[in-house]
C-alpha cells in the first residue's frame, strides 16, 4: 500500500482514540483541579510549625484539620471522578474496535496472511487498559510538574534548584533504561507471542499429537519459545537493574538533599521551620510522575508494542461500506478471466472462465491440487481473485455485503467445524429468534433429524468446542442442515460426503435433490462418482487450468477418449 493511498484510508485505531478528545479533557480538567487541591498538604505542614505549635492553640489545631480533610476528601473524589471518565472511554473505545478487530482477524486468516492473529484481540485489551487505566493516568499528571517546580523556587531557588536537577537526572536515568532493555523486551514479547501462538496450534490438534506421539518433539519446540521469552526477561532484568537502583538511589538522594538543604535555610533564616516539611511534600509530588512512570515503563512499553501490532493489523482490513440490499439471486455465476495466487505464491488458477445457469447442478473433479477448492473458495467471496471477477446475477461476490449473500449463497467446506453451543443454534447459524420450523427442515432436508432426536437433548443438546460430541459423520450432517437453514438459492459443496457412511451419503443425495427440485442451484467437488449421477454438467480441473466443461454425458465422452484420465471414466457408472 503506498503512502498515498495509506494517507487517504481512514485509521480505525486513531480515530477510536481520536473518540476521547472529550474524555481526555475532563480528565485534564479533574487532575488540573486533584494537584491544585494537594497544596492543601504543604499548607497544613506549614501552618501547623508556623501558627498551632507557637500558640499551642488547640481550635486553630482542629479547624486546620478539619479544612485539609474536606479539601482532601474533595481531592479523592475528583480522582475518582477522573478514573471513571477513562474507564467509561475505555468501554467506548473497545465497542468501537473490538467489532472491526475480531474481522479483521477473520480476513487475515481467509486471505492466508498466517502469524498469530488472535493476539490481535489481548493487543486490544493491552491498549484500552493502557487509555483508561493507570499509565494514562501517569501522563495527566505531568503537565502540572511546573506547578509544583514553580511554588519550589518561590520558597527559595536551591530548592527548586535541586528538585529541578534530581528530576532531570531522573528522566535521564529512566531513558537510558529504555535504550538498554527496549531489544530485549521486544524479543521477549515476540517469542511469547510464538509460544502461545504454538500452544494453540498444538491444543487444536491434540488428538493428532497423540496419536503420533508428537508430544515430546512439541514440547521441545514450544520449551524452545519459551526459553527464549525467559532469556530475553532475565537480559532485560540484568540491563535494567542498575538503572532501577540508580533511580532508587537518586530518588531518595534528592529527598535527603532536600531536608538537608531545608535546614540550613533554616539555620540561617532564609525560611521558615515550617517549610521544611512543605519543601519535602512538594518536591516529592513534583517528582512523583517521573518516579511513577520509570516504575510502570515495561507496562507503557507492552502497550506501545501492543499498539503497534493492533494499528497493522486494522491496517490490513477494509470494513465492509454500505451496499444497496440486492434481490434475491437465480443462481447465475459466471467466471470472467479468473486467475488467483495466494500471497507470496504462484499461481492456483489460470485465466479461468466459464457460466452456470440457474437451477443447474456442477459437478467439479480433477486430481488433488487442480484448484477445484480455491475455485468454490472464490466463487462464494472467501477470496478475492488475483484478477478476474467473479460474478453472480451480474453482481461481484466479493463486493457483496456478505451477511445478506450468506443467506442466499451456502457453503460447506472440506472440514466441517461446528461451534460450541446447541444443535439448534448451529444450524441457524447462532441467528437470535430465529424461527424453530425453520431449523428443523433444514435438519430434515439434510437427513439430520432423526440423527439430532437421538442426542441427549435433540436440538438443545450442548456440542462442546468443535461439536466434540459428534462423530465425523454427525458433524458434517448437521453441517449440511446449517448449510441448507434457509433455503439458499445457491448451494456450494467441497467433498460433502468424505466422512458419510451409506446412510448419510444417500441422505445427502436426496437433500441435493431437493434443492435442485426447488430450482436451487449446486455447485460440488468429490472424489465419489455416486453423488454425479444427477448433475448436469461436468467441470474437470487440471493444474489451475479449466481443461473440460460441458454437459455431463459430453464431457464424459471427452476424458475417455483423452485417456489422460481414465479413472474419471468411473463417474459414468
């Protein structure tokens, strides 16, 4: 993406935080209002030496006392007052990401770009935790160091002076250990991502890892991540240990400094006794903020670098805009100079083009790696062609608003996942009130309804992650009732049948039947001849390339008399 064009598309994470120009300021406001009321502590200090303890004057004791407590009590309030104007920021903010946030990973994943994109989502949580809560907090109380700085020099210039000096060597000190330990913190952050990001990987297919007994050579791999987040912790400890201790070493300098100082201006009648105490309180509160941000810069660095991760990711994403609600699909796609490559790849479909009619049923085979999957993966708007459009009714899928093309348009992939949740809320598709008829033809016409009433709890039965609770079998046919919920005009199959036995295989011939019945149009991939026997055309697919198409009885004539591909003559019995 080059510059301009970065320039011209809106930045979803800056505009979330652009969102609190508002907040901010009333935050600003109420910290601005929370410093001014603190001098109320100085004050105390320094009425209590200068008026209470020289006339042993017990009401002047109590009315003083009772004056700092309200204006403290005041001074909490604000505070609290700040605290909930970010955390109801933080709320905003997230309602206005996490919805982008969470497709966006989606689009990343169906468009190959692999990495570890759920980290995407505690990215999220990093940064909102970052804008509303205590490291922001920090920044508030910063402009108001001058404050502070400026009372200092008005009781006597070497105390500002010194507090001046111990703050600036504070911040130096605190800069030199961002320089030392930023390498090792980034490494750290990097490989914890890849640990955990493996660990998931690993958890999805821990019945492969077991079978296989994979587990130690795993472990090995994810221990490998892992010590590399250890060694990186441990280095950025070491760096940043010395510069902890100087920080703490100075801190507590300039407050002895200070005392010192404070009394032989006292001694020499420079200042009252009273602002010995004061001198302390200020320079203290004046220093605070530095003091606070060296202790809660690794904080403020993970949420830099989590930042960072989350703007390139909204970078990547495009959120869908407006578009006119289509009418309701006859089922017409058309291929116009198709070709795809994912990224970084070569090239899975050559120029392909070609049409299906309404009400028609294809039937797509070729060798494995012939692109036949890409195809049904453009063709319902998963990718987007390389060039080329993909049409249907006229209209390209990949531009259609894809809520509305889901109900016209189904898909069942090659590996049917379920989510956890109930039978019901799979097969609607998780829709809210959706209507319970509905549902159960679905589950009828998929041959699925039987299967369901036999579970423990028939349509409320709980599937666990993934649909556990089922077989292979039992998934990819409640996976077929959820394609079928709906009644969509087009239907899109890749090797529906590969875990059916008889029974399901012939229920799901019947339920590709039934579609084309109601003038449905099927499109599928299989390896199995059986599920052919209907369709009206033929598509063979060769190395990305469309090397047949035509009539099923035409194109079967063709292949026979290539005899390039003999077994494909099985499809005619």
């Amino acid at each position: 993406m080059t510059a301009s064009k970065r320039d011209e598309k809106p930045n979803l994470l800056r505009d979330a935080l652009a969102m609190g120009k508002q907040s901010f300021l009333f935050a600003s406001l109420f910290s601005l209002a929370s410093n001014l009321l603190y001098l109320a502590l100085p004050i105390y200090t320094n009425q209590i030496y200068s008026r209470v303890l020289s006339s042993h004057s017990g009401a002047t004791l109590i009315v003083l006392t009772i004056g700092a407590v309200f204006v403290f009590l005041i001074s909490g309030i604000l505070d609290h007052f700040r605290t909930q104007v970010l955390i109801n920021f933080g709320v905003a903010f997230d309602r206005r990401l996490a919805s982008n946030t969470f497709a966006a990973l989606f689009e990343l994943v169906v468009r190959r770009r692999g990495g570890a994109q759920a980290q995407a989502l505690r990215d999220l949580d990093a940064v909102r935790s970052m804008v509303s809560g205590g490291g922001i907090g920090i920044l508030f109380d910063l402009p108001w160091i001058p404050l502070f700085m400026g009372i200092l020099f008005l009781i006597d210039p070497w105390i500002g002076f010194v507090t001046l000096l111990g703050g600036g060597v504070l911040l130096l000190l605190a800069v030199l250990q961002d320089r030392a330990t930023h390498g090792a913190l980034k490494k750290q952050s990097e490989a914890s991502i890849r640990s955990y990001s493996f660990t998931d990987a690993a958890l999805r297919n821990a019945e492969v890892v077991r079978a296989l007994g994979m587990l130690p050579t795993l472990g090995s791999a994810w221990a490998h991540f892992r010590q590399t987040a250890l060694n990186m912790s441990i280095v950025a400890g070491e760096q940043g240990s010395i510069y902890t201790v100087a920080i703490r070493f100075v801190r507590m300098l300039i407050q002895i400094v200070i005392i010192a100082l404070g009394a032989w201006l006292i001694i020499q009648g420079d200042i009252a006794s009273g602002l010995l105490f004061a001198n302390m309180i200020l320079s203290a509160r004046a220093l605070a903020p530095i003091e606070r941000i060296v202790g809660a810069w690794k904080g403020l660095f993970d949420g830099m670098q989590a930042y960072r991760r989350l703007d390139d990711v909204l970078e990547q994403y495009e959120p869908p805009v407006p578009a006119t609600q289509l009418p309701t699909p006859t089922g017409r796609f058309t291929f116009e100079g198709v070709s795809f490559a994912p990224m970084g790849s070569t090239l899975v479909l050559v120029n392909v083009s070609f049409a299906i009619q309404p009400g028609e049923m294809i039937g797509i085979i070729g060798p494995s790696g012939a692109g036949k999957s890409t195809l049904l993966r453009l063709m319902v708007g998963i990718w987007k062609p390389t060039t080329g459009t993909v049409r249907l009714d006229g209209a390209d899928v990949y531009s259609w608003e894809r809520s509305d093309f889901g109900r016209h348009v189904a898909y069942q992939p090659q590996d049917t996942e379920l989510f956890a949740g109930t039978v019901r809320a799979n097969i609607c598709r998780f829709a809210i009130n959706a209507d319970d008829a509905a549902i159960v033809a679905a589950a009828q016409a998929a041959g699925a309804h039987e299967l369901i009433l036999r579970l423990p709890k028939g349509y409320e039965t709980e599937l666990g992650d993934s649909g556990a609770i089922l077989s292979a079998g039992q998934r990819q046919r409640v996976g077929l009732a959820r394609t079928l919920y709906g009644n969509p005009a087009v239907v899109v199959l890749d090797e529906p049948n590969a875990n059916l036995d008889g029974e399901g295989e012939a229920a799901l011939i019947q339920a590709l039947a039934g579609v084309k019945a109601r003038g449905g149009t099927v499109v599928m991939v299989s390896h199995k001849p059986s599920l052919f026997a209907n369709a009206d055309k033929l598509m063979v697919m060769r190395d990305g390339h469309l090397a047949q198409y035509g009539p099923r009885e035409d194109v079967l004539r063709a292949v026979q008399a290539s005899n390039k591909r003999p077994a494909l003559a099985e499809v005619k019995s």
